[in-house]
C-alpha cells in the first residue's frame, strides 16, 4: 500500500473539524466524513488524501486528445487519472470515473509513474480524465519528478482551484487545458455545482505564469450556445491572448443530462462567433474538414493539418508560417 504524505492546504477548527482550503468549495468536513470531491477526508481531525498513489486510469495517448493542438503536435503523452472531482456536472462525460467513489484502482507511486511514463517513451506526462487539480499532493510529487527526468507535465483540467494551490502547482505544468463550462455563473452554481469566477481567475494566473494554456467549451445546445456567452467568452479570452486557442467541443447526452446532441451547425455559429474575436478557434467531437486545421493568422496559409489524430506540419521548426514568418503561438520543439 502507498503511503499518501500529510494532506496539503487545509485548516484545523473546533472539535476536530477541518477545512478543506483547496478549491473554493471550502468543504467543512466532520471527522469521518469525506469530501463531496472524493479526494479528501477527515480522519481524526486531520486532512487525508484518499486518492494518493491510487492509478484508475492510465493511456498512451496524442496530445491532441487532450485537446491540446499548440503542443508539440503529432507527439504522444502517457496519461494518467484518478477517481474524483469538485465539480458535479450534470452532463460529466466520464462520470463513471469522476463521480463514482470507491471504485478500483492500481496502488503506485510517483516513481512507478514517471517510469512507466518513460517506458513508454513519450515525453510529457498527462493528468487527465478525471480533475488531476483535486489529486493534488501525487500531481505535485509526480511532477516535481517528472521535470526532473525531462517530461513535460500536462493537465487537462475545470481550474476551479483555490489561487494559494494553483500558484504553488504553476511552476510544474508546462501545459493545461481548462475545461470552461459556461460564462454564466447560474449555469455554473445550477449545473456544476461551482462557481465561474474561480475558473476565469484561473485561466489568468495560469497564463500569466507563462503555463500553455488552452481552453475547451462543450457546447450544449439551449444551455450554454447563446451568441452572447460565446463572444464573452472569446471576449475573455482575447483578453488574454487573441492567440489562445479555444475548442468548442460537440456534446453528447450523458449521466443526468438529455439536453439535444450538438449539431454541426451549431458549432460552425458558434466558431464563426468567436473567430471575430480569436486568431485560433478548433471544432472538437465531430469531423469537419479543416475545422481542426492551424491557420497564419496574418496569411490565412494552413500550418497544421488534422485528420483526426493524424498531424501534419507546414511551420518552421520554431513554429512560424512557412508563407508569410509570422509566428504561431505555442510550444513546437
């Protein structure tokens, strides 16, 4: 059995409860009772991870699965997952392993997972699946680990997680993609169970650490499709960085949500809403010729072609347009 180290970020009250200061939920937690997440509990008036060293899913997998498209494209990464989450949402496409609790998993350690990642010679090591955020202590061990033996460190992610614990994970990720849900707070508080604010704050410091960052919306029609909610959030974005790329991503009813699957045509509106705004907008969960293609922002010339996971590349070596020298935002070494 592993040994999970003390549990990070969390404060000891009266009667031996305890708060749980990692994501803004801010669970209070009686002894014995664990956290809505899944991750944490509190065993005699202390804070335990109860997901340390515990694998439930592991893949070899294209970045481009994760979504990420500015990362070292057409290259593979070791993905990894536990069981748990913060966020409840109503439409969770992997439900089984982010809501589900108590199911099986492999005990390992941060160790055994860069050399399995190794193993495979790939050269970054995704957390993924699940929210990697909430497994907090094995992410940071492994990580640390990880960039010690020369592995880039992904995570695929709902950033919803208190400022004190992102900025202390920040210096180990090379690349994340935020999965944002919506730029309502009521569909936030509604249908995740969360709030927007934490997320977009997120997406903030993250960039502003000089971490990849992507961003992934699933696009549920009647729910979060409005014209407005897309351009906020290319509005938002761009903000940013108008060189951010976003994945507007086809949903498909799943767990406790039957809204109508996402239309083609949904997501072309969508795409054509927020392309006023962003140099980089990619269609995710459907096959739409050249929607997942990487175009010059300046020249139009196409410098990565997608057909499916398939990845070809017509940039210089340092990530600029053949055509016309303008650099493309990203990591491509």
């Amino acid at each position: 059995m592993t040994i999970a180290p003390a549990a990070a970020w969390w404060t000891a009250l009266e009667d031996d409860h305890v708060r749980c200061d990692l994501c803004p939920l801010r669970c209070r937690l009686r002894p014995g009772r664990d956290a809505p997440c899944g991750t944490r509990a509190n065993r005699g008036g202390a804070m335990t991870p109860l997901e340390y060293g515990r694998v439930a899913a592991v893949g070899l997998d294209p970045v481009e699965k994760k979504p990420l498209y500015h990362f070292r494209p057409g290259s593979a990464v070791f993905s990894v997952a536990a069981h748990g989450c913060n966020l409840h949402c109503a439409f969770c496409q992997n439900w089984t392993l982010s809501q589900e609790r108590g199911g099986q998993a492999t005990e390992t350690t941060p160790e055994a997972v860069v050399a399995d990642a190794r193993r495979h010679d790939t050269r970054a090591l995704a957390f993924t699946y699940s929210e990697p955020l909430v497994w907090f202590e094995f992410l940071r061990d492994t990580a640390r680990l990880a960039r010690a033996e020369g592995l880039a460190v992904l995570a695929v992610t709902n950033g919803f997680l208190e400022p004190g614990p992102l900025a202390e994970l920040a210096p180990w990720l090379d690349a994340v993609n935020v999965d944002l849900k919506s730029m309502d707070d009521r569909f936030y508080r509604r249908v995740c169970k969360a709030r927007l604010q934490p997320v977009l704050d997120a997406i903030t410091a993250l960039h502003a650490a000089g971490v990849h960052v992507e961003v992934t919306n699933l696009l549920i029609p009647d729910h979060n499709d409005d014209p407005a909610q897309v351009d906020a959030l290319a509005s938002f974005l761009a903000d940013l960085d108008p060189g951010l790329p976003l994945h507007l991503s086809a949903y498909h009813p799943a767990w406790k949500l039957d809204a109508r699957p996402t239309t083609a045509d949904d997501l072309l509106a969508a795409a054509a809403v927020a392309r006023r705004r962003l140099d980089h907008v990619y269609l995710g969960n459907v096959r739409l010729p050249g929607e997942s293609d990487t175009r010059c922002p300046r020249c139009g010339h196409t410098v990565i072609w997608r057909d499916g996971y398939a990845v070809r590349s017509s940039m210089t070596a340092a990530g600029a347009c053949l055509r016309c020298g303008r650099a493309i935002g990203g990591v491509w070494e």
